[in-house]
C-alpha cells in the first residue's frame, strides 16, 4: 500500500530529526548551560576545564545547529539573542533529567560522599534550620561540604533550574512551577514584635494601637509586601510601614528605645525570645500561617542524594518542631 504525501513528509521529518540527533554532540549542551551562566567564553572555559578556543569552537557549532549567533558581543560579556533565551530552560532541564537518571543507577553512601551540596534558605529559614542542619550534616556526611545561600522567593525557580541550588527552604511562595517539586514542611502563625520597654508593651495590642503603629516590614528585596496588607484590606484598613530591613536578626536592636512594631514567624519568635529587650504579641487581626516549603527540581526527586538531603531536612524540621512543642 502506498503512503500518501502527508504521510510522506511525516517520514521524512522524523528521519530529519533523527538524523540531526545522531550528529549532535550531548557535550555542546553542556557548553551552552555553561555560556548562559558565565556569559563569557573564559568564564566558560575555566568552569568546563577546556582552552578558549576549544570553548569558542563548540559555540561555533552550537551556531550551526541552532542556525542561530546565540550570543553576542555586549561590552566584556556575552548577551544571549531571544534564541538562546528560548533553549536556556529547556537546555538546562534536559541535563538535570539526563544527570538525574545516571545518578539514580548509582550507589550513594552520604559516610563516603565528598559531594558539594548547595541548599537555599530565606533568612526566616536559615534562623530555624542552621544550628540543627551542620550538625546532623556534619555527623551523617564527614567528608561532603555544605553551602547555605541566601535565597529568596523570587530567586528559587532560576537557581534551581539552572541546577544552582540542590534544593531550597522557603516560607513565602506566591508562584508554582510544574518542574519543581514542593513538600510543605509545617506552618508557624505570625506574632507582633515590640520593644519590652514601649508603651505598646505596657498597654497591650488591640487594633487601634495596631493601626496607629509604625510598622517596620522585614522584606529579602526590600519592596515585597507582608501577610499583614492582605488581611487589613480584608477589613478596609491599611498600616503604616516606616521602614524595611533584610534580616529578622536585626529584630531587638532595631526595636530597642522605640514605639516600632514589626511581624515574625512563632518559631522565630522562640529564637529571639530569649532576649529580655523584646516581646510577643498576638495580632489583633486574623493572618496567614507561613507555610515552610522544601522546593527541589521534580526531575530529582529519584536521586538517590537529592533524596538523602531531602530526608536530612525533614528530619531537622520534625526535631524543631518537638522542641517548639515541648516550649
């Protein structure tokens, strides 16, 4: 029976395509991940472990291939054309499946391991899980290393994409992605934060006081709202924020001597409550809890060393909870 002339031009495009992937060399996939991080033939060259020719060579097929410049001269560094743009995710998801499947064949002893594991945490995060994580890391992986990188919201699918981050520890998440993988860890409920000292202390916190506040927003990027400007315009009410600052640290000296009210987590709450300087209060408005979120790329769920780190933390998340618990 004869094969008519879509069928005919079917045909040929799957051969088309087989044929170009049978002439495609997987490692030029490698190079252009890397070219569109280090945006620099050198800088791509030193993070391959190649010469700038052999670099430059391979972009040179990359061109052909793509039938596109890809990058282009932009002062001392590379800018990608809207082509190379395109590829970018797909490019870099590809490898982190094909690098998951190796992996997943592998053994992996965390005792033997000496593995560079690269995790992001918010500042909220890293207050509640550091202490505990380089301990139970330390004991588990003798000869690994860790990095902590400060992560935040907006930052997560890139870092992880790009293969940047192993995984992350997030509380604030107003996006999702089907190529990443979420598992909420627990939730913390939100309390009011003033100077011991104040008469906000003194005379407790009910709305009026609530609203007359100046409040200080702790903000990553210093321009994200909080939880509170949703649930006050649930009521038609709006607060007055003099202030933003990066780091839930900064809580008791940026407190002490003023009227200043400021938010943070419970479980922040029990770090810093140590401190004579401040005190907790409950809000006098209904807000969210903040959901603590483990995010890693769904395509290493099955890595065997993705799932070990992933394990650790859930593990170091269950024995916070059991001391918040028993405070």
């Amino acid at each position: 029976m004869g094969v008519g002339a879509a069928g005919a031009a079917s045909i040929k495009l799957v051969e088309t395509a087989s044929m170009a992937l049978d002439q495609t060399d997987l490692n030029l996939l490698r190079v252009f991940d890397i070219l569109m991080k280090e945006r620099s033939v050198t800088g791509a060259a030193i993070a391959l472990g190649r010469t700038q020719s052999a670099v430059s060579h391979s972009l040179n097929k990359l061109r052909l291939l793509f039938e596109d410049e890809l990058f282009t001269r932009d002062g001392p560094r590379m800018k990608p054309t809207p082509r190379a743009q395109e590829l970018a995710e797909d490019v870099s998801n590809s490898l982190i499946g094909i690098q998951a499947t190796i992996k997943r064949f592998k053994t992996f002893d965390p005792g033997q391991t000496h593995r560079n594991f690269r995790i992001g945490l918010s500042d909220y995060d890293a207050l509640i899980f550091v202490p505990g994580l380089l301990r139970r890391f330390s004991l588990e992986a003798p000869y690994a290393t860790l990095n902590i990188i400060p992560t935040s919201s907006s930052e997560v699918r890139p870092l992880i994409s790009s293969g940047d981050l192993d995984c992350a520890v997030i509380s604030k998440l107003e996006w999702d992605d089907p190529n990443l993988h979420r598992i909420v860890l627990g939730k913390d409920a939100l309390r009011c934060v003033v100077w011991r000292g104040s008469r906000l202390a003194q005379k407790g916190l009910d709305l009026d006081a609530y609203l007359a506040a100046r409040h200080v927003q702790i903000s990553a990027d210093g321009v994200s709202a909080g939880a509170a400007e949703a649930a006050l315009r649930e009521i038609g009410q709006t607060r007055r924020v003099v202030a933003t600052v990066p780091s839930y640290q900064l809580i008791p000296q940026m407190l002490r001597g003023t009227e200043l009210l400021t938010h943070c987590g419970e479980s922040v709450a029990m770090i810093l409550g140590g401190q004579d300087e401040v005190i907790f209060l409950r809000p006098p408005i209904p807000l969210p809890d903040i959901s603590v979120t483990l995010i890693m790329h769904s395509q290493l769920t099955l890595d065997p060393a993705t799932s070990w780190l992933r394990e650790m933390i859930e593990n170091v998340f269950k024995e916070w909870r059991t001391q918040k618990q028993k405070k």
